[in-house]
C-alpha cells in the first residue's frame, strides 16, 4: 500500500483474547463472565467480521500492546511515513437512534420506544475514555508527532461529548472521527432529502470549533440492507444508492475516497467488508 501512496488510518480494535478474562477458568477454579463477541459467533467462518468487545482486564497491558504497535510500525517504516498515517481508537458505539420494533434485533436492546444498538463494548463516557486516554498515551510516548483520534462513533454519536471531555481531561486529541450510515435511522422520520449531509456538516462543525479536523471513517448507502432502520437485501448496486451517494457528496463539500478495510488482530476478521467509501474535512 504505501508503495502506491496510500495512507493507513490504523483502527486499534478488537480486544485480544490475551487481555481479557472471560470464556475460561480463573486460577482458583471458578468460571470467568461469558466472552462477548461482535457480530455473534467466535467460530464463525472465514471472512466473518467478529471481534471481543470487552474493555482490557488492565488498561496498561493495552497500553503496552499499542505502543509496541506503534513503536513497530515506526522501526519498519520510518518516523517520517507513520506521522503522515492516522490511529483510531475502537470502532462503532453507538448513540440512540429511532428505530421500527424489529430493527436490528441482533444488536438492539429496547428502552422507552427508542433502539439502543449496544457496539462494541466499550461505550461511551466509560469505558471509552478510559480505552482511548491509554491509547492516546502509547501512540505519543512513541513519538509526539503520531497522530491519533476518535471517537469511531457510529451514527455521528458523541461528536461533542468527546471533544468536550478530551479538553476537560488533557487527553490528546488530532483528529475527530464518527461514522454515517443511512441505516443508521436518525433521518429514519424527515422527508428532508440534505439530512445526512446536514448531519455530517453539523458534526464537522463541532469539530472545527475545537480546531480539529473531522473524518467520516466510515460512510456508504447503508449497511446490509435499507433503506431506514431494516436489514434485508443487497442494495449497493441500485440505482437509488449512487444517486443517494452523489446528492450527499453535493450537498456536503468533503472530499470522498475509496476506503480498503483490512484488519490484522487477535480474533478479528474483516474480510467482508472492504468496499466502503471515506469522508475526509478539505479544510
């Protein structure tokens, strides 16, 4: 990749099972609390995407494994190269959305009406700053000029919350990142057809006002199936879904790139899902 220009934004998840007391037997014999997976399954076959979603037994031992990371990436390709990459920490916890009685019953738990996907563990404030003040802390111990970022929402979720507490706590902070899917259901009850782009413009603002530069790490016509709040059928070939992709990027002057989704982690296979598409902030 680097070869060819392409610059990595590195996602720091899942967590690997070697950090993580469940499934097994502690020392004294009794049971551990059950693993939890992403996406189900551990034995799922290949090209499944899963992962732990467990925060680490000892945020300093995900400390050490991301500085080694790191300081690994920086021995093999230069100081110079790595601090023109990006790092963000975890992936896809999710806000409150509006969502129909069966949307996503797999990920879902039900609250006043309102659907609360429940992704990937680490949910925001906490674990979430807990999990990514280590990170932060690893990749600058490394080097000052490394960046690193966050909050990797799905649903534009905590943009602000995230800005906000990174400042109150010290925590170092180069660049904000969230997701935007139509699937998401939070333009689910609008006929407005610049929702989503009003949305992202939103959350680009917020990040600007605390000077930093803002990233939809993961965007596309919706997720398995749509559009709204629905699971079902293939739809990324449709006519509506380019159309729904250029009115967006009409309406909301980010510049789009192709995204190449790979992963190499204890536990984690990514193999599914390698087409989506990348917002980056020109300003």
């Amino acid at each position: 990749m680097l070869k060819h220009g392409v610059k990595p934004i590195v996602e720091l998840s899942f967590m690997p099972a070697a950090l993580v007391s469940c499934g097994g037997k502690f020392p004294n014999g009794t049971s551990q609390p059950s693993c939890s997976w992403a996406f189900g399954n551990a034995q799922a076959g290949p090209g499944s995407y899963r992962g732990l979603q467990h925060p680490p037994d000892d945020f300093e031992d995900w400390y050490d494994l991301v500085k080694a990371t790191a300081q690994h990436m920086v021995d093999r390709h230069g100081l110079a190269e790595v601090a023109s990459w990006k790092w963000e920490v975890w992936n896809g916890e999710r806000a409150r959305v509006s969502c129909s009685k069966t949307a996503r019953a797999r990920t879902c738990r039900r609250a006043d009406g309102v659907c609360l996907p429940e992704l990937w563990g680490m949910q925001y404030p906490h674990p979430y700053l807990e999990l990514y003040n280590a990170s932060a802390r690893a990749i600058k111990s490394v080097h000052p000029s490394l960046n690193v970022g966050g909050p990797a929402t799905a649903g534009l979720g905590f943009v602000q919350e995230f800005v906000d507490d990174t400042k109150r706590l010290g925590i170092p902070v180069d660049f904000v990142s969230t997701h935007s899917y139509p699937s998401d259901g939070y333009c689910s009850n609008t006929p407005d057809p610049d929702c989503f782009a009003k949305k992202l413009l939103a959350s680009r603002e917020i990040a600007q006002k605390g000077g930093l530069p803002f990233m939809i790490t993961e965007y596309k016509d919706g997720l398995q199936g749509g559009p709204g709040c629905a699971y079902g059928g293939k739809h990324g070939d449709m006519a509506y879904a380019a159309a729904f992709i250029i009115h967006v990027r009409a309406a909301a002057p980010l510049r789009l790139l192709p995204k190449s989704q790979t992963s190499h982690c204890a536990d984690n296979s990514d193999a599914n899902r390698a087409r989506r598409l990348l917002l980056v902030d020109d300003q």
